[in-house]
C-alpha cells in the first residue's frame, strides 16, 4: 500500500512547541534525540509531529493532556514519515500519533526487529483520491467519472500544466500514485505540485474563491471540505495488491484506518504516558475541529488544543489511565 510516503529522509527540526505548518529543518533525525532525552528523574515524552494539520492536531492534543494532567514534559519533532520510523525504532520519539500505512516499515520494525509495536487506531479512516469543486460537478455531473476525465482537460489547464490539465498534488516529498495513474489510465494531464499542505491549500481557495474548475489530490479527514466542498472523481475499484506494483497502479487509494505507533521500550516502560497515548481516540469531526482552529483561525496548537479540550472533557478524560 503506498498512500502519502515521502521519497526522501526529509527535514527535521527540534523544537519544544509543536511546529507550523511551514516549519522545516535540515538535520537528520535518526542522529539527534530530543533535548529531554535521558534527562535524569525527568518525566519525559517525545512525540513525531507529520506535516499535515490533522496529524498535528492530534500531537497538540495528546502533548497539552501529557502535560496538564499527568504531569510529563513533551518534547515535539517535526519529522517526515519514513524517517520517523526509524527514528522511533531507535528510541529518538517515543510515538508516532497517524500513519498512513508503511507495510516496509511495519515489516522491518514491528515483525522482524520488534523495535515499535502498534499503539492503537486513531480513531479516523483516512481516504486520498482525485477531487474537483462541487461547484463544476454539479454543472458537469459526469466529470466524476475518470473515463470522462479527458474531455474536460482543457478545463483544468493552468500555466504550469502546459497543453495538458492539471492535477494539483501536495508536497513533492510525498509519494503518491498519481503519475504512475495519468500515465497508465492514458489521462492528458500533468501533475503538478503546489509545494506543501499550506501552499495546496491556499491554491485551493484561490480557486474556488473565482470560481475556477481544478483538479486536485486530496484527502480526507481534512478540515477544508467544511470550506470548499469538494467532490471525489471515481477511479478504478481499489482492490487488495492492486498497488503491489507502483509503475502498474491502475486503481483507486485504499480507506486506511489511521494508526498510532510507540517504541516498544517505551510502550513497556512509558508508565502513564505509554497507557494514555494507547487510549487516545477521537473521531473525524475531533480532529476536524482542532484543525481548522489551527489552519484557518490561525490559533497556534496549543490554544487550539486548550479549546477543544475545554469543552470535550468526558471524552478525554476516558483517554487518562484507570
């Protein structure tokens, strides 16, 4: 299963909040450790913070309970995925709160080495596919369809695409199918990337605020349908190992429950903090309204997290330890 992994060992940067969207580093994390690390009788906890809003509304959640009610400091690392796994193999994060799906990864560290062991579902389903406004499906109801794709490309043209219609991607360190589909779906369109999250984002509203027809990957859950509702274009079926072969891909991204991972020494001997990081989970709507707080309002996580955390208590105080 390949759904949004990074090519490269991508930047990563310490720090003792959670990062923005836009923050970057240049280090590589499986050669440094939190600042906390090992710091004598500390209560301590160090957590992987992905790129995307979601992933860091669930971190900014977990880190400001960790820190309130059970007393932990929490460092955060923003990291990208595949090398968070090693990182977390070797004790440099103590947990990954979303992944993805990573079956090498899962392989290598969970059944073979058994270096990190599975820390639980999310609690969300997480879905990529191709997306155009509702506002052009609903004039164009059969643009939904992949087969029909073609005859609307002259719709999505842009000046990066070329002759060809855009299909808008993310950050080039991920790596997604879609090249591999245009090409083996005999699509006249190029992909092209907006460069992050944020800047697919901001490349959205821009759009939708004139009116224009794109289209884009995207995924779900992701606080800005709330904003511009989109509509999924369908692909071929998604059937299992019909993404065994990257360059053969000729079928639609899985539904993928979302998962946590912990280092196994600290699921073993993390104490309150291994046993709550297990407990928590949320739904779709949770981790939606932490993330527009922090993507749209522009409330730093940390007010956001207090926010929902305020007016949620019976949900996670079901999280704390018995």
């Amino acid at each position: 299963m390949r759904i949004r992994t990074p090519r490269t060992a991508a930047a990563v940067a310490a720090s003792t909040a959670l990062l923005t969207l836009s923050a970057c580093g240049a280090a590589d994390m499986t050669k440094q450790s939190s600042p906390y690390a090992n710091a004598a009788g500390a209560k301590t906890v160090t957590l992987s913070v992905q790129s995307w809003v979601g992933a860091q509304a669930d971190v900014a959640v977990a880190k400001r309970i960790l820190e309130k009610e059970l007393g932990y400091r929490v460092d955060t690392v923003q990291i990208d995925e595949v090398p968070a796994w090693d990182a977390l193999s070797q004790g440099r994060v103590d947990a990954i709160m979303e992944d993805w799906g990573h079956p090498e990864q899962e392989q290598r560290y969970v059944k073979d080495k058994k270096t990190i062991v599975p820390g639980g579902d999310v609690g969300v389903t997480g879905h990529i596919g191709w997306y155009v406004p509702t506002y052009f499906a609903k004039k164009h109801p059969d643009v939904t369809d992949w087969k029909n794709l073609n005859k609307y490309a002259k719709d999505f043209r842009t000046p990066e695409s070329g002759g060809k219609g855009q299909l808008m991607d993310g950050s080039p360190s991920y790596v997604t199918n879609d090249k591999a589909l245009v090409k083996n779906l005999g699509l006249d369109y190029k992909v092209v990337f907006a460069g992050s999250e944020a800047a697919q984002i901001t490349q959205i509203e821009q759009f939708a605020k004139q009116k224009k027809p794109f289209l884009t990957y995207w995924y779900k859950p992701q606080w800005l349908f709330e904003k511009v509702p989109m509509t999924e274009v369908r692909l071929p079926a998604y059937k299992e190992g019909c993404d065994a072969d990257p360059a053969a891909i000729k079928c639609a991204y899985p539904h993928t429950p979302l998962q946590k991972y912990l280092n196994a020494d600290f699921a073993e001997n993390g104490g309150k903090a291994a046993e709550f990081l297990k407990r928590f989970h949320w739904s779709e709507a949770d981790q939606n309204e932490v993330s527009l707080l922090i993507a749209d309002r522009k409330m730093s996580p940390e007010d956001a997290a207090e926010k929902w955390i305020t007016a949620n208590e019976p949900k996670w105080k079901a999280w704390l330890p018995r």
